[in-house]
C-alpha cells in the first residue's frame, strides 16, 4: 500500500466523502425527529394516504413502535441502501477505471510503485472511506437518539443492524471496484459496476410490492438484510460472514484482474 496515494485519495475525494456524510446523516436525523414516542397513530394515516405499492417498494410498510424499530423501516429498510450506492459507484469509478480511460493512470505507473500497490492502495481507500462514512452516521444516530429520546434507542441492535449494512455496502462496492478493474472504459465499467447494485435493488423494491413478487426480492443481496428482524435480536453472524467473505474475495479478485491486464498506456 502506498501511503503518499492514499493520502492524495483523501484529498481528492474529501469533499464527496463529506457531501454524503452530510445527506445520510441529515435523512436519519430527520427520521428520528419524525418519531412520535406517544403515537404512531397520526404517521400511519399519512402513510395510508399513499399508494400501497409506493409504500411496499420502499420498505415503509413494516414499521416498529419504537425507535429503534421505526428508524428500522424508515432508514434502514430502503435509504441506507441507496445513498452509499451513488457514492461508491462515483468512487469506485473515479479511483481506477476514469484514471485509465482519461490516460492518468500513466503518471502514476511512471513512479516507483508498483501496479499491484497502487490498485490495493485505491480498493483500501474505498472500504475506508464507507467505513468512515458509516461510522459518522452511526455516531449521529446515537447522538440525535440520546439528544432526542434519551434511553429509546436500542443501542445492541441499532449497532447490530449498522455494522451489517456497512457491510452490504462494502460488498457491493467492490463489485464495483472489480469492473473498473476489470474494464478499461469508463462506460463498460459503469454498466456492470453500476449496473448490477441498481439491478438489486430495483429487485428489492419490486419484491416488496406485494406477495406475488416476493420471489423477485429473494434474487437480490438486499434481502439478506432484513432490519426488522434484525431489530428483534436477529443474529447477523451468518450474513456479516458472508459479506466479509465477498468482500474479500472481490478485492482479491480486483487486484489480480489489475495487476495482469494489458493497459492502453
């Protein structure tokens, strides 16, 4: 790994790193502000005024009373998938596969570091980067719980089901990091890096739409986290595995790809 490349990744994307920490963080502020300890009487209603369809692809249709599980459904059932997949679609890309197309990666094949360091460098500054991001917004959550509704938040499976999305999200990210190893353009890159998150979760989303579609929800990796259960002391072990295993994997695979292809220099 390549400290000086690293600290020249978090220079350049700083301030995409931190448009993201803002905007997650703000939506799980802002749900958690929703959250009516008394009642959930009048959100529900609300809720019923919209098409059922809309609500059940979004995840809205199962929501706990409590904090905990309210912020289960409203944030993690649906947004905490799709904010991270714009930010590390835009990173994986711009870390390898832009450098390649534009012809900047040359420069960096001039100095002394090796093609194989460079690239572990790039796929270690985006899991670091999630993970940096993850840890913000979970930092904020228990803030704005502690802040708001002092002992409400079940904190165990509020880590529990943050620490497995940050997982998922890692994961997915290096199928990403893969075909921007992998590809040499930027649109052959996109269309199977961003490609097959977005295919996940258009699955997910039609799953959720009613029982008919449920078999549609069960081809995507979306669906291995179920939040409110994971609420209700569901173990996450076997999918944190699993998603550890990909992540490893995928990052392996990535660097191998990288280190042998032929680069149009």
């Amino acid at each position: 790994m390549s400290l000086a490349l690293f600290r020249l990744d978090v220079k350049n994307n700083a301030t995409l790193l931190l448009i993201f920490c803002l905007v997650m963080s703000m939506y799980l502020g802002i749900i958690m502000y929703m959250f009516d300890p008394t009642s959930s009487a009048s959100l529900m209603e609300m809720m019923e005024t919209m098409p059922y369809e809309m609500v059940a692809a979004f995840g809205f249709n199962n929501i706990g009373g409590d904090l905990t599980g309210f912020i289960a459904g409203f944030y993690y059932g649906f947004l905490v998938f799709a904010f991270p997949m714009v930010y590390y679609i835009i990173l994986s890309n711009r870390l390898v596969c832009s450098m390649v197309d534009s012809g900047a990666f040359c420069c960096l094949l001039q100095t002394p570091t090796s093609r194989k360091k460079i690239i572990v460098t790039q796929g270690v500054y985006l899991l670091g980067s999630i993970a940096a991001l993850f840890s913000v917004v979970y930092l904020v959550g228990i803030y704005v719980a502690h802040s708001l509704f002092p002992g409400l938040l079940n904190v165990p499976a509020y880590t529990r089901l943050h620490l497995s999305a940050a997982l998922i999200t890692m994961a997915l990210a290096m199928i990403c990091f893969f075909y921007s190893c992998l590809f040499n353009e930027t649109k052959r890159s996109l269309a199977f890096g961003a490609g097959i998150p977005l295919a996940f979760l258009l699955l997910f989303m039609i799953g959720g739409v009613s029982e008919d579609a449920e078999s549609f929800k069960a081809l995507s990796l979306f669906s291995l986290l179920d939040a409110t259960a994971i609420v209700e002391n569901g173990s996450t072990a076997g999918i944190n595995i699993l998603f550890f295993s990909m992540i490893a994997i995928l990052f392996i695979a990535s660097v191998l790809v990288f280190d042998k292809k032929r680069l149009p220099l």
